[in-house]
C-alpha cells in the first residue's frame, strides 16, 4: 500500500469443527491507515475523523494501549521488546474504525516495515466481547504468504477452553488481502476463520458508497458473534467461564 489510506471490503467465514461443525459468514470492511500519515488523511475527507466525532473516525483509545496514547508508540514498543525494532518505520494499520461512535474489532493488524519498506513483522490485535485484548506479535519471513503460529493466551469464545494455539496466513496489504486463522491443539482441529477482502481507493465518495453496500457493519458484528453463540449454546456447546489469571498485553510468537 502506497496510499497513505485505502479500503478493504469482503467477507468473513467462521467453522468451527468441534464437537459439531457449525459455520456462519458475514460481509465487513476495513480501513488501512499510515500510521504516519492520519492527519493527511483527515484533511482530505469530510466524513473521516481522527480522535473526534465523525461519521466514520479512528479513535487511538479503542486500540493499542488503550489510554488514548498513539497507536505508533504502542506499536514501537511491541516490536523493541521481541528484538523487531528495525521494523518501526512504516506501520500500516488496518482495523474496523469507529461507525456513528461504535465500534467493534475482533482482530486489527499493525503491518511493520524497516527503512527500505521491507515488511518483517506484524502485531495482531485480538479483543473478546468481554473488554478484553491482547496483541501477538511476530516475525515475517521473505516468504509471499506469511505464516506465523502463537499460544493462544486470552479467553475469546465462551465455547473453548485455553488450550492450543493460532496458526495465521496472512497475504499482504495489496490489491487482496487475505487471512486464514486456524485454532486448535496438536491432536484436535476446533475452528477455522478466513478473510478475504478486496482493496479499494480511498475517498469519500467510495467510502460512503461501502457504508451503503454494507451497512452499519460494526454493529453486525458484534449482533452476528452473540447470534451464533445462542445457537452454540442451544445446540449444547460446553460453556466455559473466562480464566482468572492475567496474561501479558503483547505476547511473542514465530514465524512457521
């Protein structure tokens, strides 16, 4: 992404394979940002807001550290702990932003370039409908689909225990972008979550043309993830009460 802005529009399809496969799909889009280049963004839109009220804004306490410092800093500071901070030149942050004041992101990624714009590292941004949020941050390799594998080590559905972990695919931020999470143990596949999204140039006429194809899609979100836990839980899905014990809010994985 050379823009200092663009848009990212698909679907999102959710399998889960155990005890019993169910499965549920639902259209999103997302705003890739410059992390450098926001208020160049913000001076060229009329309906896009930085840290304020907009029909469509990025607020930096909905991410990061989520105290209303800067989304770089927090970001820097991931990458200068796991030995990655020749990565923090140009970040690239996609994310679900802020629609009339709400919003709701079951994952963001920070995309992380050295001086020559080489990608080495991303940051995932995982958040549960309980409030809760955790960053996983990981190395990329030369390879063209990045492949990345960490411990799962936050409670997000109700219908899995803590066990096992995250194997990503991701592709990179260009004309598609595509991310496969696949969570499970060794012996167990439980659920697989795909993205497939299509880019689009950055405007407001092209973004107020998605807000009318996919409306109010925040709060489909979140409407859709407690739906089809009602159905879980009424097919009999084993409930599970979040973890008491605290985990870290960056955690280290690899590349795969």
């Amino acid at each position: 992404m050379t823009a200092p802005a663009s848009l990212y529009a698909g679907s999102v399809m959710h399998v889960r394979h155990m005890p019993f496969r169910h499965r549920f799909d639902y259209r999103i889009w997302m705003l890739a940002i410059d992390l450098d280049r926001i208020s160049e963004v913000v001076k060229t839109s009329r309906w896009f807001r930085h840290n304020g009220r907009g029909l469509v804004a990025l607020h930096d306490r909905d991410h990061g550290n989520r105290d209303g410092s800067s989304l770089r800093s927090y970001a820097e500071a991931a990458l200068q702990a796991r030995g990655l901070q020749e990565y923090r030149h140009k970040i690239i942050f996609i994310t679900t932003p802020r629609l009339l004041g709400f919003a709701f992101n079951p994952i963001s990624f920070y995309y992380c370039h050295d001086a020559a714009g080489r990608l080495g590292a991303v940051l995932h941004q995982v958040k549960n409908t309980f409030g809760g949020q955790i960053g996983y941050v990981m190395p990329v390799d030369d390879s063209r689909v990045i492949r990345q594998q960490v411990t799962k080590r936050m409670h997000v559905s109700p219908f899995f225990d803590m066990a096992g972990g995250y194997r990503f695919a991701l592709s990179r931020p260009e004309e598609k972008l595509t991310v496969s999470i696949h969570y499970g143990t060794r012996e167990q596949k439980r659920m697989t979550a795909t993205m497939v999204l299509q880019e689009r140039a950055f405007s407001d006429s092209s973004l107020l043309r998605l807000l009318a194809e996919i409306p109010f899609a925040p709060m489909k979100v979140i409407l859709a993830i407690h739906w089809q836990a009602l159905r879980l839980w009424l097919r009999g899905a084993k409930f599970h009460s979040a973890p008491q014990e605290k985990h870290e809010p960056v955690i280290a994985g690899e590349s795969s």
